[in-house]
C-alpha cells in the first residue's frame, strides 16, 4: 500500500509549478515529503518512497528557481512598482 502522505507530497510540489506564487505549496511538498519518509520508513508495509523523495526534490527546486528569479529581476521589479507609486 502507497503513503499517502507520500502521494500529497508529491501532487502539491507538481502543483506548486502549475500557480504563479506557489511558494507555500513547495514548502507543504518539503515538509510532507518529510514526514511520508519517516512514515514509510517506520512502517515497512507502506510504499511510496520515490514519491516522497520527488517531492521533497520538486519542492526544492521550485524555492531555488523562485530565489534565484527574485535576486535576478527583484531590483527592477522594486523600480517598476516605484514608478506605479
């Protein structure tokens, strides 16, 4: 029987990628990722494991292209928002 957990985790860091602004659903993917782990491993029956560790990864990456966009066009985003003002 697959975690469930396991399968959320990995459904919500796919879903983070589909929304503008999905930051809070790759930091759910990471920390239910986390939590099917610890589950899977604890219950030997319980499968599921590449899911969680996809997710824990899909999360991951998402934050990391989010910092590095951030670093890259946040200046010119606060200049634009400057201008609005």
């Amino acid at each position: 029987m697959k975690s469930k957990l396991a399968i959320m985790s990995f459904v919500l860091g796919l879903i983070s990628f589909v929304q503008l602004f999905g930051i809070e659903k790759a930091v759910l993917a990471i920390i239910f990722g986390t939590f099917a782990l610890k589950e899977i491993i604890s219950d030997q029956k319980l499968a599921g494991k590449n899911y969680a560790y996809m997710a824990i990864i899909i999360g991951s990456l998402y934050i990391l292209i989010v910092i590095v966009l951030l670093i890259i066009k946040g200046p010119d985003m606060l200049k634009y928002i400057g201008k609005i003002k």
